[in-house]
C-alpha cells in the first residue's frame, strides 16, 4: 500500500499517488463509512485555521447532515453537526 501513497515527512501529510486511486479507494467506502471518514477529516482540518475551507468541503460533502454554524467567544465560528 506504501508505494500508492506519498508522504510530506516532517510536515506529516499524505496523499494519493494518482487522482483514480483515491477514486478507488474512496469507491470501495460504504456511503455512512465515506460520511464518517468525511467528518473526520473535516474535524481535524478545522482545528488550523489555514484548512478551514477544506474542512468546510468536507462536512459538507458528509450528507445527511444538519451542520449549523455560529460566533464563538475568541471570534472564529464554531461549527455543530448532527445527524440527520
């Protein structure tokens, strides 16, 4: 599975080799195993400011879901989500 994959070393990413293995994997995902591997993703990138647009894409790219979105005390939103 190694070689499928690249590494950021120090930087800790990874991503697909190539465009269609990522489509391969993700096509093998169950639609509520993909939901939930959306909304993972989505919690970790929404923890850095700088990926906060992409965690956005992914929670909504997680349906059904009721995502609702409000200021919080140190000026950023918080972002709820709840099953539909």
């Amino acid at each position: 599975m190694a070689e499928l994959l690249l590494t950021g070393g120090e930087a800790g990413w990874v991503k697909f080799r190539h465009d269609r293995v990522q489509q391969a994997a993700l096509s093998a995902l169950q639609p509520a195993e993909l939901d939930d591997l959306r909304i993972t993703l989505a919690r970790r990138l929404a923890g850095q400011a700088i990926h906060e647009l992409a965690a956005a894409e992914q929670y909504l790219a997680a349906e059904p879901m009721r995502i609702s979105i409000s200021p919080n005390s140190n000026g950023r939103n918080q972002v709820t989500i709840a099953s539909a």
